[in-house]
C-alpha cells in the first residue's frame, strides 16, 4: 500500500471506484451498441416504400446528388431557400410532384395534373383516375394549382429523367410516411393564410381560371392559333417550352414550325403539321436531339384531334427571334 510516507490513503480506493465507474459505462455503451442492430421501433425504411417499379431508397440517392439540401430542408436538415419538403408527398401527392418536378420553373395547372392520372402508375398509388377525387385526396395539391398554377416559381428547372423523377417520389412518399414526431411544426399564426392567400393573388386567379377556360369547353373559337394559345396556357406547356428559341426542359417553339429538326437517332425530319401533331400526341415517336425522352406526358389521351390542331396552328405562328 502507498498510505506511507505521508501519501494520501483515499487514492487508491478513488481509483478502483473509478474502475468500477468505467466498467458499467462500458456495459452500457456495449448495450446501446447492441440494441442499434435491433430493427428499428416500428419506424418505416427506405427499402420497404415504392412508387410504381420506383424504390424510396434510389429516390435517395438522387435527392443526394442533385443536392437538394442546399435549398430544401428534410426533417429539419438542410437550407432554407425553398420550403421543408418532409410532408410534401401527404400533401400534393404524386401527381403533382410528377407535374411539378421536371418542369420546376414553372407551377403546374390542373390540366397539367389531369395529364399525370393517365399514367397507370399513379392510378395503383393513389386510387384515384379522377382530378376531383384527386383534389379530395390531397387538397395540399388543390390549394397549389390554385394559388400559383401557370405561374413561374423560383426553384430553377433541374435535368430530371422521368426515372430519377419517380424515384423521388418514391422518396418523398418514404418521408411523409416517417413518424417525424409532429415535425416541422405548423405555423399558427392568425390571419397568416389570408395574408399569404391575398400575397399570391388567389382570390383573383380563381375568379380569372373559368372565365378564361369558359370559351374553351364551349363554342370553339373562331381563330384555331388563338385556341391554341389557350390550351397551351391551360396545360401549362409553357412550364416545358419558350414561345421563342430558348430552351427550357424543351426545345422553344420559335421558328420551329418548317424547320429541319435533329432528332436523337441521328435523321432530320422537316417540322410540318403531321410531325408536330406527332410530337404533341406521342412525344417518343420522335425524340429530338440533345433532350430526355420520357419526360414530356403523351398527350394522345386528353387532347381530341381539334385541339392537336389548334395548338400546331398556334405553333405555326411564333416566328423565330
Ligand atoms: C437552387 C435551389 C433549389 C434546389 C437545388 C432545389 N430546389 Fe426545390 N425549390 C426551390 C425553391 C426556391 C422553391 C420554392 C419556389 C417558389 O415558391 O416559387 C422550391 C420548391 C420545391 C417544391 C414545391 C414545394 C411546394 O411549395 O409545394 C418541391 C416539391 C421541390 N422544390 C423539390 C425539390 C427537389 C426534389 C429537389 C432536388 C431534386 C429540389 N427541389 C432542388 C429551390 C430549390
Ligand atoms: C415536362 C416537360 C414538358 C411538357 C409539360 C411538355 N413538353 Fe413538349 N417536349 C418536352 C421535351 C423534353 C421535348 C424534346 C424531347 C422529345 O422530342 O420528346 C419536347 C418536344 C416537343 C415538341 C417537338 C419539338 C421540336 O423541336 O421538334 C413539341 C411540338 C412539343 N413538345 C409540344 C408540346 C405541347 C403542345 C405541350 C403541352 C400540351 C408540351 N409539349 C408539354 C418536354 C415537355
């Protein structure tokens, strides 16, 4: 023993209490560990969420590589530019995420949601084939197209293939279905959505939307270009297309009309009335050079041959700038 020569006698018993200490905090740390190979208490996992043929945990993947943590926040994570995207599946669903993200320049209008129940692999996710039971469904989905549907957003356009597009939804679905323990909170402010419904204008686009569309489902308009501008306008091509020669998430419509067009196989086709039906009715018919197939929605189902007619008329008119 060290109690000699004027050592202090309490040392030793410190230390072996000390030991003692370390030892259950081992156990401990040894427990934990082991628990953490447990399966996870009732919480939900990547592999066990899809979307059609789509997992959440590739959805994952692209949401990591595209880096839309530097704009979004995920269960509290992440940058504040855009808004927290946890919830977002809950509330718009899939059919306007598939509207919506590879056209995110611009806000999708309710045709253009329309558009994406024709796709089968949203009937089987939501159980709907209906824009009003879809509305029902997810109101969150509603309140968007009608606050800021045809209008621009800030998020810029991101090149999505309609594969990483549904693989995010996947995701997004994975996320909505995390029991996030109420997070992010609900803003409870009196009077605030009032404020924001009078900031976006909703009360005026929703008086405008069946004024505008009234001449279309009626009497057809005398001047098929003019038709055309309408449809185009309700189905929120414009979210894909500039009117000029710019590129979007599409070719511009500019001078387009009579052009020789580059296609991906490698041939040139001349733009005439039959290739430009062609393109709007089955856009992988014919896939142009230098942009994603799959991406545009086959719009051989929801446009009546009149109406095909009209917008390669209104096509015809823009010049190149
Ligand atoms: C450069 C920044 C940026 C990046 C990167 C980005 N976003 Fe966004 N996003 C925004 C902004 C800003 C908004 C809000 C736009 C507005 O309100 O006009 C937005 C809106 C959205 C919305 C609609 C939210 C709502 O209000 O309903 C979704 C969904 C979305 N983003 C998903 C994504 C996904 C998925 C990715 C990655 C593949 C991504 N974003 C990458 C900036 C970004
Ligand atoms: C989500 C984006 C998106 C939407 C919405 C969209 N398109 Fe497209 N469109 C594309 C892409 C990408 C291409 C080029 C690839 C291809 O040929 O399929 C294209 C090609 C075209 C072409 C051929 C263009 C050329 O230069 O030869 C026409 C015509 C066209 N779209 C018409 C329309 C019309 C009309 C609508 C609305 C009813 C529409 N598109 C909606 C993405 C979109």
């Amino acid at each position: 023993m060290s109690c000699a020569n004027g050592k202090n006698c309490d040392e030793t018993r410190k230390r072996r209490r000390a030991l003692v200490a370390l030892g259950i905090m081992m156990l401990i740390f040894i427990m934990l560990s082991g628990f953490s190979f447990l399966k996870s208490r009732n919480q939900i996992t990547p592999d066990s969420v899809s979307f059609g043929p789509y997992k959440a945990a590739d959805g994952k993947r692209v949401f990591q590589s595209y880096n839309c943590m530097g704009c979004h926040t995920m269960v509290g994570n992440g940058a504040y530019l855009g808004p927290d995207l946890t919830k977002e599946y809950e509330r718009a669903g899939p059919a306007w995420l598939a509207a919506f993200l590879p056209s995110a320049g611009g806000w999708p209008t309710e045709a253009a949601v329309r558009t994406q129940l024709m796709n089968q692999d949203q009937i089987a996710d939501t159980g709907v084939d209906s824009i009003e039971a879809y509305f029902k469904k997810y109101s969150g989905a509603q309140q968007r197209v009608e606050r800021r549907g045809g209008g621009t957003s800030l998020m810029p356009n991101l090149p999505l293939s309609s594969e990483e597009v549904g693989q995010l939804i996947a995701y997004l679905k994975y996320t909505s279905a995390l029991n996030t323990e109420g997070w992010p909170p609900k803003v409870k402010i009196e009077g605030l959505d009032r404020r924001l419904q009078l900031a976006h204008g909703t009360h005026a686009v929703a008086a405008a939307a069946p004024a505008a569309a009234a001449p279309a489902a009626g009497t057809v308009a005398p001047d098929p270009a003019a038709r055309g501008e309408q449809l185009v306008k309700e189905y929120a091509c414009g979210s894909c297309h500039a009117l000029d020669d710019t590129r979007l998430v599409g070719p511009g419509w500019g001078g387009l009309s009579g052009s020789q067009v580059s296609l991906a196989d490698g041939s040139t086709v001349k733009a005439d009335d039959a290739y430009l039906a062609e393109s709007i009715r089955q856009p992988n018919a014919k896939v142009v050079a230098g942009y994603p197939a799959g991406v545009m929605p086959a719009y051989d189902k929801l446009l009546k041959d009149e109406d095909v007619n009209a917008i390669v008329a209104y096509i015809h008119s823009l010049e190149k700038q």
